[in-house]
C-alpha cells in the first residue's frame, strides 16, 4: 500500500517546518508549540520533524533566525544614522508581527546565519563610519535595550486602539479624586486623550535621542 504522506515528507524542507511553526507562534504563543501539534500544520507525523529540527531547541533557533532574516538589513551606501533608523523601525515591526520572539532575540547559544548576518552588518555599518570597537558595542547595546524594551513595553500595554486608549485611560483616573494626582491628569488630558493619540509614535523620538547622542559620542571619542 502507497504511504500517502510519503509524498508531502519527501517535499517538506526545514524551511517550510520553521514557517509553520511560526505561524502557530503567532497565532498561540510559543509556550503552545509543540511537535505534535506542529507534526498536524505541515501534514506528517512529530517523529519525522526530526528529519528537518534535532530537537525543539533547534527548532525554536530556527524560528530566530527566520525573524533575524526579516529584518532589513543596513543598505551599503546608506550613512550609519540612516541605516540604524531603518533596521530599528524593521526591527521593531517583525518583533510586532513575531510577538513571541521578544525576550529571545539575543537568547540563543547556537545563532542562525540571519542573526549572524544581521549582527555583522550593523557591526560593519558602525565600525565604517569611524565608530570605535568599544563605541560600536556601546551603540549596538543601547539601540538593542531600546528595540526590545519597547516592543516588550508596547505589547504588555493593556489597550491596542486609540478607542480602548481612552477608555483604560478614562478608567483610571475614575479611581481617584480631583487634583489628587495633577501631573498625571495633565499628561492624559493634554496628551493621550487627543485625537490621533498612538503609543507607537513614541518609539522613533527616543530613537532619535539615542541616535543624537551616539552621534555626538563619535565626535567626542
């Protein structure tokens, strides 16, 4: 008797395991991957994943290194402060299309070439535009902080909509009295309760501060 799986595991590649697996990330959470469930989304059974993965934590690197390769890399030509604003706002948007990558980008022994990749040419870009060895990992530490943090900070806030903005915001100042807590009530009516409010418009002013200021460290080292 013919397998009828042998066809879908003869085509299937570790690349095509890695999206899949992706994509139960994104939809459930990491924490809810499993071989089992993975094994159903591509069509064979958890045993032959092994064919493609060593084992989950190869599996999970993998993962990683899809994200890493998302990222768009610093464009050769492009000056330094140019090209660590663009990777950061790419970085920042796979971190929101991946939300379960955040808090291990950097936590993996065994780096992918993507993430290998990624960070050689931001290396590069830096240390081309007469960054010194040690202000180059000064500069690459304080954009990464910054990247994550803030893509940790953005998902963990418990409203995604300028609507739900207002109402959680609303909410809150409800719980106290009037002039109790005035700097607080200043920055929600003059600030997040205008129109158009978003969070995310945040993220490239303090990128520009940290930009500002490893730019002057370049000069001044």
């Amino acid at each position: 008797m013919t397998d009828p799986g042998a066809g879908r595991r003869g085509r299937l590649n570790r690349h095509q395991v890695l999206e899949a697996a992706i994509a139960l990330a994104d939809a459930d959470g990491i924490e809810s991957l499993t071989m089992r469930k993975l094994g159903e989304k591509v069509g064979i059974e958890a045993m032959s994943l092994y064919n493609h993965v060593a084992n989950k934590g190869d599996l999970v690197d993998g993962m990683i290194d899809v994200v890493f390769g998302e990222i768009d890399l610093p464009a050769g030509g492009t000056d330094w402060r140019t090209a660590m604003r663009q990777r950061a706002i790419s970085a920042r948007a796979a971190l929101a299309r991946h939300p379960w990558a955040i808090g291990r980008m950097e936590s993996r022994a065994t780096p992918g070439p993507a993430t290998l990749r990624h960070h050689d040419a931001v290396i590069g870009t830096l240390r081309a535009a007469g960054f010194s060895i040690e202000l180059a990992a000064h500069a690459f530490s304080a954009l990464d902080s910054y990247i994550y943090g803030f893509a940790l900070q953005e998902r963990n806030l418990p409203f995604d909509t300028e609507k739900e903005t207002a109402k959680v915001t609303q909410a809150i100042m409800a719980r106290f009295s009037s002039g109790e807590y005035p700097h607080l009530t200043e920055m929600a009516v003059e600030h997040i309760l205008r129109p158009g409010y978003d969070y995310g418009d945040e993220f490239e002013f303090g990128l520009d501060l940290i930009l500002d200021g490893l730019d002057r460290a370049r000069h001044t080292t």
